[in-house]
C-alpha cells in the first residue's frame, strides 16, 4: 500500500506533519510498523472473556407506546408527563417508539447488531391494571409475543420488572412507595411474572434504580409521582423501596422455576480513588458502602449503617429485624447501571474519605448530569466484587447522549458517544482481565427514546429514530458496537 505524505498525515494527526522530517518512504515504513505493532496489541490485550454476554436496553414507558391498549391502565409515569410543565415540550410515552406494535422489526434490528441479550422490563400495569388483585389476560401476551421473537432469533431476555412505571391506581389508594402496602403488590405482581414467564426468562431483575425513582420522584419531585416529602416519610419511602425488592426475591424464589436467577439493577454511586493509591482506593470502597447505604448496602449487608442512621436522626426508617431479613434475601447476581464516576479521597475525618466535587470545567455530554469517567466501569465492579463477594455481575446499563445530527446522507456519525464508548468499554476490559467476574454488558440503549423528563430532546440510542415515521437508522456507534461484538474486543 503506498501511503501518501497526506495520508500518513492523516494518520499520525495533522498537527505532527509540519514537525516531521520524514522521508516518504521513511514514513511509510515506521507507520505500516507501527500499525502492526498495534493491532498485535489489541488483539492480545483488549479482549473480553469467552461468552461475554454483549446486550443492550429498553425500558417499558420509554420505548412501548400502546399506553391504553389491551387493558393497560395508566401509570404514574402516564399521570406526570401529562402534567403542564413536567416534561421537555410537554413529551408522553403515549406513542413513544411504537415498539408495542413493532418488536418484530427491533429485534431484527438487535439480531444484525449481533447482541446475544436484551434487557427489557415489564409494564406493572399492563399485567395487573388494578395494581394487585386480578391479573389482565391479555397482560402478558406482548410480552409472550416478544420473547418468542427474542428466542427464536437467538437473543437471551433478561427481564425487569419496575423501571419506574407504578400502576396510577396504587399511587391513589396508598401513597405508591409511601406505603408497605406497595411493597406487598409489587411481590405479588411479581411472583405472578414469574410463575408465567420463568420459562422463557432466567434472569429477572426486581427493581431499576432505586437511587433514581425514589430520589427524584419523592424527595426531588422531578420524576413522577412529583413529590418533594419531608425527610421522615422520604426515609420510609427509601425503605419500602428495598422492602419491597427483598419480598419480589421471595415471591419469585417461590414461583419461578427452579433455576431462574434473580437481581437487581441499581445505579449506585460509582466511587473512584482520586489517583490509584492503597489509601485513596481504600477509601473508595468505604465511601461506596456509605454513599449506597440506603439502597445496595442494606440489601448486602442486611443492615444500615451506623453513618446512616446517624445522619438521618430522629427521621430515620422505621424498621423490624424482618424487614432487614427480607430486604438482604440472598441474590444470583447483581446488575450497576454504571454513567458518571463519583471521585474519592482519603481524608483525616472519621468517616476515612471525602467526596471530591467535579469542577465547573468537568466535562460532560449531550445531558449535563452526564459527567464522563470512563474509570467508573472498572471501579464499579470492581468494588462490588471486593466488598460484597458478588461473583455474577453485570453492567446492566451505560451509554449517553449526543445531539445526533443526521448528516446530509441520513447517518449520525456520533464519534463523541462512540469515544465514550471506547473510553469505558477500555476500562470494562481492564476490569475483566483483573478478573473481576463481569459477565454481561448492556448498552443504553438500542434505540432513541422517552428520556423521562428530557422528553425526546436527549437522545441515546444506537439507532436514531425519526419519529414522525418510526424510521430507525442505526448510528456509527451502531457499527462500532456491532465490531466490538463481533471482535470480542475494544476497537
Ligand atoms: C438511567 O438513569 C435509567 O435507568 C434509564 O431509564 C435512562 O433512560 C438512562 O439512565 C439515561 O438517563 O435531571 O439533572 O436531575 C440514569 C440515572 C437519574 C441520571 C436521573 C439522570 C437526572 C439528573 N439518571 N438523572 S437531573
């Protein structure tokens, strides 16, 4: 191949060409070397282990439509977006990506990214229109429908079962997660999927995100059901959540064939060492107990922290040693949906650490939450690993948001989500290779969607959806991930 002074340009970045004193031929060997060089590098060092379960995501509300079809009834999410002023322009899931009635075509979609598993969850309200009582027989068969495509093409299904959409009903009747009587229904609905879908579905995850719907839904009031309560009852609306988790593991162990597995998909805080020294990544694994104590520590430990406790006083959860019991029942694996790092040093303080705040100049993608580090895919598991022993991890979402132009010919050339990528898929490999047991990685998401109160403003999919048609166009992170699927490697 003869490379031109222009093309070697090109290669080695533009802005060497004016300090290079290379000959042509001179250029051509050391680049074609170099080349090699790297690519041996890569393919012997950036690998994933053999059967790395490639994925990617959706949830329900944000990619469904179909909101009042074959008896759904509305949830919370369906009440909020329909408030004035909730969402960005006033967005719905009403009709979303339409995927109700087009799973067929977003499965061939996942079969030619080359995915192995897809992570889905299931809409409470479909299944159970009165939130707990008698189920909807037509409740399950889309889900029926989906899981039948999913298999037949090859695609292993993992399933959540609450990613934010609470039936409006229980919301009305008992405060939703205010009260344990939610918990309770949501065990019970379940069980119900369990008993019908475990021989389909293996693995379920009870609950998505705890730190996201409680914070922003009861505390911050900027998620449904938009409630900003004080301290005391918030704290109890925290507990129920894990209570209710712990009776889903339960209801599930008892109803699900033998053999389903059973997690959970929380967004923890993600504490990453300041720099990689003993003290500072000490120090990062005792803030991730004490950041996630009310939601992952306590499902682990079975207990809160003495910190915790202390911090919320006299509005502390009121709890049995039961509940503590339920809410630590014994899981088959765990689920972190991993985006932003939180940084941690060591301090003198008798907490042992401090959070490091990102500076204004922190940068950030297309969401402005959406801190980049990609060192949080290796920390995450990581500590999971270490403090809690758990051996069967998954990285159950990561991905971001791009402004995602189409370009004259139609494609989105998103190189700014495709670095992302490459920046913490490189991490996620280096966490494998130290053998941290990550066993599945699921990109959000397959497609451009509801992005909550974002609306359709925040897009994150592999493929670009233009709504007004439905047409899907898969990005250049489409192909990228596609590579890096079929590789089984960063590239
Ligand atoms: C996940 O949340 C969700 O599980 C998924 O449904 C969602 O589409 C995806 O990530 C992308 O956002 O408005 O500045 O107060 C990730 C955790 C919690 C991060 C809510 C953004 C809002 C920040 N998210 N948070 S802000």
């Amino acid at each position: 191949m003869k490379v031109s002074r222009r093309d070697f340009a090109k290669i080695i970045g533009a802005g060497a060409l004016g300090a290079t004193t290379l000959t042509g031929a001179e250029a051509k060997e050391s680049n074609e070397s170099n080349l090699e060089k790297d690519s041996a590098i890569q393919t012997k060092k950036r690998t994933f282990p053999n059967g790395f379960l490639w994925g990617s995501a959706t949830a329900s509300y944000q990619v469904e439509g179909a909101f009042n079809e074959d008896g759904r009834t509305p949830s919370i999410w369906d009440t909020f977006s329909k408030m004035p002023g909730k969402t960005v322009n006033g967005a719905t899931g009403d009709v979303s990506t339409d995927h109700y009635h087009r799973y067929q075509g977003d499965v061939q979609l996942m079969k030619a990214l080359g995915v192995k598993t897809y992570r889905f969850s299931i809409s409470w309200s479909r299944v159970f229109p009165d939130g707990t009582g008698k189920p909807n027989p037509k409740g399950l068969d889309f889900y029926n429908k989906l899981l039948d495509e999913l298999l037949k093409n090859g695609i292993q299904p993992f399933a959540t079962l609450y990613h934010w959409d609470l039936p409006q009903i229980l919301q009305d009747k008992n405060g939703g997660w205010e009260s344990r009587d939610t918990s309770e229904a949501f065990a019970n609905y379940a069980g119900y999927v369990a008993e019908k879908l475990s021989d389909k579905i293996n693995h379920f995850f009870t609950i998505n995100e705890f730190g996201a719907f409680v914070e922003l839904g009861y505390r911050i009031g900027i998620h449904a059901p938009g409630l900003k309560l004080p301290a005391g009852r918030f704290n109890q609306t925290r507990h129920h959540a894990v209570l209710g988790h712990g009776l889903a593991v339960q209801a599930i162990r008892a109803k699900a064939k033998k053999g389903t597995k059973i997690g959970l998909a929380e967004n923890m805080a993600i504490c990453c060492p300041v720099i990689e020294t003993a003290e500072h990544i000490k120090a990062a694994e005792e803030a991730t107990r004490q950041l996630n104590a009310q939601y992952m520590t306590v499902i682990q430990e079975g207990k809160y922290t003495d910190l915790y406790l202390a911090n919320t006083g006299k509005d502390a959860p009121k709890y049995t040693d039961a509940d503590l019991k339920t809410i630590s029942s014994p899981l088959d694996f765990v689920g972190i949906n991993i985006y932003t790092p939180t940084y941690i040093r060591a301090d003198g303080s008798k907490q042992g650490f401090a959070v490091v705040p990102h500076p204004a100049s922190y940068p950030h993608m297309a969401s402005q939450w959406l801190t980049v580090g990609p060192e949080a895919l290796y920390w995450g598991p990581r500590n999971v690993n270490k403090l809690w022993g758990e051996d069967e991890i998954y990285i159950t979402e990561n991905g971001c948001s791009s402004s995602d132009i189409p370009a004259a010919d139609g494609k989105v050339y998103d190189t700014d989500r495709v670095m992302y990528l490459r920046n913490y898929l490189s991490h996620l490999q280096r966490a494998t290779e130290d053998g941290v047991p990550i066993k599945g990685y699921f990109l959000w998401s397959l497609m451009d969607n509801f992005e909550w109160a974002d609306g359709y403003t925040n897009r994150f999919g592999l493929h670009y959806v233009d709504y007004p048609t439905q047409k899907r166009t898969p990005k250049l992170s489409a192909d990228f991930y596609k590579e890096v699927i079929k590789e089984n490697r960063v590239v």
